[in-house]
C-alpha cells in the first residue's frame, strides 16, 4: 500500500511534461514566424527580380 501512495505522490514526470510542452510551444511559434517571413522575403527577392527584368 505504502508502494501505491509513493507512486501518487512521486512528482518526478512532472517536469518532463512541463518541457515537452514548452518545446512544443516554442516550435509552434518558430514555425509561425518562419512562415511570415518566408513569406517577405520571397517578395522582397520578386520585386528585386522584377526591377532588373
């Protein structure tokens, strides 16, 4: 029984959890901001492409 209520109480997981899910976050937001600018610079590269043209 004393097995049992150390399992419940044993907190050790739990900042494994907190990290995966700070990772997760972080690449969500990295994959966003990429995007956006990805997204600027190709039409930064179209316009210099269009002015040479």
């Amino acid at each position: 029984m004393t097995y049992l209520k150390n399992f419940i109480n044993d907190e050790e997981g739990q900042d494994l959890v907190e990290y995966a899910l700070l990772l997760a976050f972080v690449a969500v937001a990295a994959v966003a901001v990429l995007t956006t600018v990805a997204g600027n610079t190709a039409k930064v590269f179209n316009r210099a492409s269009a002015q040479l043209t």
